[in-house]
C-alpha cells in the first residue's frame, strides 16, 4: 500500500516570550536572575507545551513555536524532546533563519520534513551571515515516549529556526569594543546575543573572549588569555542600572592594561539601555579609573574613543579638471577660490584614472590607465613609478596617509598588494604578506578603514568554465610593524556571499562600508549599505551605477553616487536618487 503523505502549510507565530540574553553554550541547566533584574519585555507570549495526544506533525509544529522563547526561565520547547535531546539540545549553537511559511511533511512513520525559505545563519559566536533565499529541507524524527510522540533528532545542519521577524525580537545587535593599535579609538565588532535580561552577561562574556581570526594583530584587547568571570552573572542593580562585572583568572599587565578593560567593558556595556553603569571588578576589588569616582556612567569618562571624521569639501573631477565642491551643498556647488586658501591641485591628464588625495588635499595619487604606473602629485612636484606591477588597482588612502594598490607582479603574474609610505614623494612600494592570496585571484578593489586596522578588498576569480570574472568581497585585518607600517592583511572573512557581484567597496563608517553589487534577483549592479555584520540594506535602484563614495558629515555620512554615463547623484527621499552634476569621478580627500 502507497504511503500517505500529509502536508501541512504552517505559518509559525512571530511573537516571543521573554527569552535570557545569555547564548547557551551548554546543556546544562541554568538559573534565571531575580525578578528585580528583568528587563520589561515589550510583548509577553503564552507559548504552549506539548499535549496528551499531539500528532507527529502537531509536536514538530509545536515545537518551532515554543522555539522562540529558547531561552526563558519557563521554556518549554524541550517538552517536545525526548529526555536525552532535551538535556544535548544547545538552542543558539546554529540557528537558521527564514522568511514567509514553512511546510510540514509528515513523509512516514516517526519522520517529518519542514521546508522553509531560508535568508540567513547565526554560529555559536553570534555572528550573522546572510544568504541568498533559497528553500531548505530539514528532516526532524520522532519516536514514542510513554505512548507519546517526541522529538527524538534535529536535522544537522541547525539548533534553532526562527522566521527573520522572530529573530530580530530575538536577537539584539550589539557592539563589541576592541581597541586600535595605533590610536586611542575602538574598533567595533557588531554581534547578535539573545535579547533580554541577561544581555550584560552575554555581552561581557563574548568580550572577554579571544579575538576574531580576521582581526588577530590588527586590532588588541586587554582581556587577557584566561580571564572569565567570578560569578555566573553580571548583575544590574535594579534602582541605581550599574552592572557589577566580577573577573577572575588573570593578572593585568602592563601599564594602562586596567584602564583598557575597563574602557572596553564599559563602552560595550554602556550600549545597553538596561546598564547606566558599570563597575569592573578583578577578585572582589574595584578597578579604578582616572577621571571616573566611583561606577563608569559615560563615554567621555573613557580614555579612548569612538572614531568621528567629518570632511568639509570633496574633489570633483571633469576632464584633467579638479575642483573643490562643497558636500553640504545639495547640487554641490564649487567652492570659491576665496575660501580655497593654499589648495593647489594640478591637472591631471587623461591618462590617469581612480584619484584618490590624503585627507588635506597635499598629497594626490592615480594609476594610468592601462595598469602601469603609479602617479603623485604635491604641489608643482610629480613622480611617476612605473616599476611597481600591471593591472594596479586605484589607489586607497590610510589614516597616515600611505596609498595602498592592488594589482599583479610583473614577472610572476600573481597577486601582490602594495603599500607606498606617505613621507617620500618617490617612496618604494612596500608588498604586504597575503599568502592567502590564491595565484588566480586579481584584485580588483581596495578600501582601508578610517581607524586604519582593515582592509575591505574586492577580489575577482576567473570561473574557469565560463572564462567570466566573478568579484566578491572580503574584509582582512591590518597587521603593522614597531613602527606603524603595514606589514601583512590577516586571513580574510568573506562578505555578503549572497551576492553574486560586488564591484565597489568603500568604508562609510568604522563599522559600515557603502557596495555596488548584484544579489541573484537584480538585473543589474545596484547600490547597497552593509553594516559590518548585519543585513544588507538596499539603497534604492539607480542604472548604470558604478561608484558610491561616502562623505563624512558631523550628522553621518552621505553618499554620493556616480553612474557609467557619468551622472553624478545625490540621495532623494528613502531609496530614490537626484542628479545634480556630470563628472568623471568624485574623490573624498583621506577616504
């Protein structure tokens, strides 16, 4: 006799139950906090536990909604398990996100099959990777406990399956603070943790752990190997909101080494509207911090900083004309020569293509067009290098002011990145270590972060069936010497992989870069913003687009987009764009 197949259409509620913002890490069970420590929650939930007689299909379907509240002192999810996957089942050490209904298949005996259209991917870490929309299968079996049908096996591939709306209520953004090693600002890592009142907790705990493999000996952390917390918690205070972090495990060394922890305890910390602030402790004694009597309650307290770059006037080049534009301007209007003061900028011929100038428009810089030679002009004086390799990429400027270029060398034909000091006009290009350059990988593309610690590179592969280029985009970190030069790019994280092309990065913000790229649904490049660890976020179709630069404002950036047949656009509403001049390129002066 032919099995019978059921199906089910299912649309699984988006509402949450008050869920601990602590990432399990292991089965065991854990206390919740005091009552007088809960965060209010927004929406309370009654999530229902499994029943006397549920269907396969109805504890699978059960189990996806009680599933959202994973996390809270009453969770009864694991009610749908079997004893022994009750007590394994670490909820966050995947969780895979999805958009629309899901479908239930009850596809035999103990087996039942959930299709979903799956956007995205949570590790253990809470770092978000988003993905193409694509339907998945997810195979869970089932097996009788007291007469009872439970769960008794998760697909491999996932702990936890909340829709995208579930896991934005789930989920909080949230800001880790490392520090750069050259200057007094934070370098900051966006993560997703379990959003309610153990938030400090989890908050303080990814803190304290080691670095990302993408930043180690780009960026530091005084959190030393071995240092954890004395207590199982970070409590707040439910009257005064100062959360009390306790650590233990660890001697600090080195001078600053205290005041460094503490800044990055309490930077992170301080971002959470449930913490006013924060008292770092290391076995029970309160560290101290110059300038702070008694808890942390602001950021100015803190001896470093976030990075702020504000630039009052940009470079519009027409022909071999440059001209200074005013950005605040909305049809960016030329800046008169009275207010240019000793700006002198030079012509710059046909030739040269991709301008790039430091951040005071002393220093200028271009590569020729066919990949060459390498140009820069200060003052009345030029120099040209035309011994560095071919297909030089355009030139990206570094916070100290040194161009870094892209390309391949000459004899070998193999990917190189190179970086020319800021001091010496006639400076040699200096190569930095990327052994993780593949030999058939061409880069195509460079943007270095305003704190200078990364290096967003785009990077094109020759599909070898098609004899296409296809460009994705990666983010290194920038590993310098004793004396604060580039000296190598760390193994490099893989951006925005849904998309199918990426032909244009540039740094918006310590933690936003600005992409023209190509996700599988567009029928052409289109211009997106990218928070580091977030979703991508459309800017609004504009055709032919080929650039967006940003222009930092004391109110954000602004972006200004440039199309192939030389338009030059300006943001209009929410997601339109407004013409407002023609020009060969728009350069941002240290960007």
């Amino acid at each position: 006799m032919p099995r019978r197949t059921l199906i089910i259409a299912v649309a699984v509620a988006l509402g949450l139950a008050g869920c601990s913002g602590e990432l399990p890490t292991t089965p065991d069970p854990r206390p919740g906090l005091p009552v007088s420590q809960q965060s209010d929650r927004e929406v309370d939930r009654f999530v229902a536990a499994a029943e006397e007689g549920d269907t396969e299909l109805e504890i699978v379907q059960g189990f996806l909604r009680a599933a959202e509240g994973f996390a809270s002192d009453t969770d009864v999810s694991r009610t749908y398990l079997t004893s022994e996957l009750a007590s394994a089942w670490v909820p966050t050490s995947t969780v895979s996100i999805y958009e629309g209904e899901t479908t239930l298949t009850r596809t035999g005996p103990g087996e039942v099959t959930v299709e979903v259209q799956t956007v995205g991917r949570l590790d253990a870490d809470g770092r978000l990777t988003e993905q193409s929309p694509r339907t998945s299968t997810h195979t869970f079996e089932l097996t009788e406990v007291g007469g009872e049908h439970r769960i008794s096996a998760f697909p491999d591939d996932a702990s936890l399956w909340l829709s995208q709306l579930a896991f934005e209520r789930a989920f909080r953004p949230t800001t880790l603070s490392y520090l750069n090693t050259q200057q007094d600002v934070f370098v900051p890592e966006l993560r997703w943790l379990a959003d309610s009142e153990g938030l400090p907790t989890s908050v303080t705990r990814a803190q304290l752990a080691p670095l990302p493999p993408h930043l180690e000996g780009a960026v530091r952390t005084a959190a030393g190997e071995g240092m954890r917390l004395a207590t199982p918690a970070v409590p707040v205070d439910p009257s005064s909101l100062v959360a009390t972090v306790n650590l233990q495990g660890a001697t600090l060394a080195g001078d600053g080494a205290a005041d460094e922890l503490q800044s990055q305890l309490a930077h992170s910390l301080l971002g959470l509207s449930s913490v006013a602030g924060v008292q770092v402790q290391v076995a029970g004694q309160p560290l101290r911090l110059e300038g702070a009597d008694g808890p942390i309650t602001g950021a100015t307290q803190l001896p470093f900083s976030d990075l702020e770059r504000e630039v009052g006037q940009v470079l519009l080049r027409v022909g071999e004309q440059l001209t200074v534009v005013d950005p605040s301007q909305y049809a960016l209007r030329d800046v008169p020569e009275s207010a240019l003061g000793d700006v002198d900028l030079p012509a710059v011929g046909l030739e040269w293509t991709g301008v790039s100038a430091t951040g005071d428009l002393d220093d200028l810089a271009a590569v020729s067009g066919d990949g060459g030679s390498f140009r820069r002009w200060r003052g009345e004086q030029v120099h040209t290098n035309e011994g560095i390799g071919d297909r030089l990429t355009a030139p990206a400027v570094d916070t100290n002011g040194a161009f870094w270029l892209g390309g391949v060398h000459r004899s070998s034909q193999t990917p190189r990145i190179w970086v020319v000091d800021a001091d010496d006009l006639d400076a040699v290009a200096r190569p930095v270590e990327t052994d993780w350059l593949a030999d058939q990988e061409r880069v195509h593309g460079l943007s270095i972060s305003p704190d200078g610690s990364r290096a967003a590179v785009v990077l094109g592969t020759v599909e070898s069936a098609s004899g296409e280029v296809s460009h994705r985009l990666v983010l290194s970190g920038i590993v310098r010497d004793g004396q604060g030069r580039p000296s190598g790019l760390t193994e490099p994280l893989q951006l925005v992989p849904h998309l199918d092309e990426v032909t244009s990065a540039r740094w918006r913000s310590a933690g936003e870069l600005l992409l023209v790229g190509q996700r599988p649904e567009d029928p052409a490049p289109q211009p997106f913003l990218l928070p580091l660890g977030g979703w991508l976020e459309s800017l609004g179709e504009l055709p032919g687009v080929v650039d967006v630069v940003p222009v930092p404002r004391a109110t954000g950036a602004e972006a200004i987009a440039r199309t192939e047949d030389g338009g030059i656009f300006v943001p209009e509403g929410q997601e339109g764009w407004q013409p407002v001049r023609n020009g060969d390129q728009v350069v941002v002066p240290g960007g």
